[in-house]
C-alpha cells in the first residue's frame, strides 16, 4: 500500500478516491491534486512511483504553506 503523510492508502483505487483517506482531502481537493500532479485520472494507487508519491506530497505540503501565510 502507498503511503502518504502516515496514512496508508488503498492500493486497488484510483488515485482520487484513494487521496481521499487523508485527513482534510476530499471529492474535490482529491481530483485537483490528480490534475496538478499531471497524473492519468484512471491509474491505481499500486501504480503510483516514488516520484509520482512526492510529486504529490509537494503539492498537498505546498497548499498547507500558503494556507498559513
């Protein structure tokens, strides 16, 4: 299973659905972040590569950063 700030997601889902388990991602965030990392919106979590994973996380930690500012 891939793993995303400690929370392990569901490797069988797509991408959005599985994002959703993360504390604070839902329907929407989930989908913006698939399209932002530039990833196919029908690929599996199984499918996703390291680079894909801090692709991701860069993203999720980038919109905390400027929600604080």
């Amino acid at each position: 299973m891939p793993r995303l700030l400690g929370v392990e997601i569901p490797a069988k889902k797509k991408v959005a659905y599985s994002l959703r388990y993360i504390n604070g991602i839902g329907p929407t965030r989930a989908d913006l972040l698939v399209k932002e990392a530039g990833l196919n919106p029908d690929m599996r979590a199984q499918d996703l590569t390291e680079e894909h994973l801090n692709k991701i996380l860069n993203i999720i930690t980038d919109q905390i950063g400027r929600a604080h500012v």
